[in-house]
C-alpha cells in the first residue's frame, strides 16, 4: 500500500508531538466557502505556507509535505526560504521516505543549529539547499 501525502502528514505529526520539547500543528491555506453562507468566500493562510507549523526546542518549525515526486511551487520555496533567514526550521518532508528518517532528520537539524550550523533547507528527497 501507497502512503498517501495526507496520511503521511497524520502521522508525521503524531510522530513528532512525541518528541521532548516539540509541538506540532495542521496549518491550512487555501480559499473556502463560509458552510452558514455559501456565498461568502473565506480565505486562510498567507499562499505558500507550510502544511505543518511547529515549535522545537524554542525554535520556528515549519515542514512542507509532498508526495514522492511532488514539486514544491515557487511560493513555498519563498516561505522556505524566510522561515531560514528568520532562524527557523523549514524542511521539506516526502511521503515516501520513512518516518522515522524523517523526524531523525528534523531533530538533527535542532542539533546543528544549538551547535552555531544553520540548519538550511533540506528536501528529503533531494540536498540541501
């Protein structure tokens, strides 16, 4: 079985609230209609941002999920981008990697940045950048 991008996402999430000093959260972006007025049009989120947000040993957590094969578009390379300049942690996180890899990942970048490294912007399924 295929895990799905979302499924990957439930459980990247699950995975990370149980490390020491994480908080992890769903962020939604996107334009919806209001359910009590389908006419009104609500829009959340700044275009770009990461499908999870997140807090690590007092710093910025910002994770982007994507398929196997999925491309990040422009915009979220932008917010990638800012939330490493501000301090922060952005990665990008593939479906089809382990999960465990992936929160090992995500922690070791915790580490090189306690130690003076910024962390940059990893892709799992490519260097970083």
């Amino acid at each position: 079985m295929r895990l799905t991008e979302h499924k990957f996402q439930s459980m990247l999430l699950v995975a990370l609230s149980r490390v020491q000093g994480c908080k992890v959260w769903r962020n939604v972006v996107g334009t919806f209609r209001a359910y009590s007025n389908p006419e009104q049009i609500v829009k959340v989120g700044v275009p770009g941002q990461a499908d999870i947000f997140g807090m690590i040993d007092g710093r910025f957590l910002s994770i982007e999920v994507k398929a196997p094969r999925g491309r990040v578009r422009k915009e979220q390379e932008r917010w990638g981008e800012m939330v490493n300049r501000e301090g922060g942690i952005h990665i990008v996180a593939r479906a089809g990697c382990d999960l465990d890899e992936s929160v090992r990942e995500i922690v070791s970048l915790v580490e090189l940045s306690r130690n003076g490294n910024p962390p940059g912007h990893r892709d799992q399924g490519g260097a970083m950048r």
